[in-house]
C-alpha cells in the first residue's frame, strides 16, 4: 500500500505507481469527494473524450400504442 503526507499547504502527492495504474496526467482535474471519513478522488475526463461513447447504444424503445 502506497502512502502520502499532507504538506504544511495541504498538498498530497499522488504516488507514482497510482498515477502510472490511473493514466494520470499533469494538469488533469480529479474531482474530490469526502465519504464516510475518507476522501475519494474521481479523475474527470475532458468532455472532447467522450465524445461519441454512446455510438452504438439502442435508442429504440418501445411504446404504448397511447403514446406514439
């Protein structure tokens, strides 16, 4: 288990083994979240990256005959 220490700014190097496991990259926005006395930090992705991920998803549904 890798482990960090809060700086006197409240700063927390993420180690390098988590980084490499997570893709992380300078300059990358992680979104942070306390949860049951923990903190969770969530890596955001750039909205151009997720461009088309919904591609190939089934938008047909079917209806009631009252609803078309």
């Amino acid at each position: 288990m890798d482990t960090s220490t809060v700086s006197t700014k409240f700063q927390v190097v993420i180690p390098l083994r988590v980084r490499r496991a997570l893709g992380l990259r300078p300059g990358q926005k992680v979104q942070v979240i306390p949860y049951e006395g923990r903190i969770e930090l969530i890596p955001l992705e750039p909205i151009k990256k997720t461009r088309g991920f919904l591609k190939r998803i089934d938008t047909r549904v079917e209806r009631e005959a009252d609803r078309l």
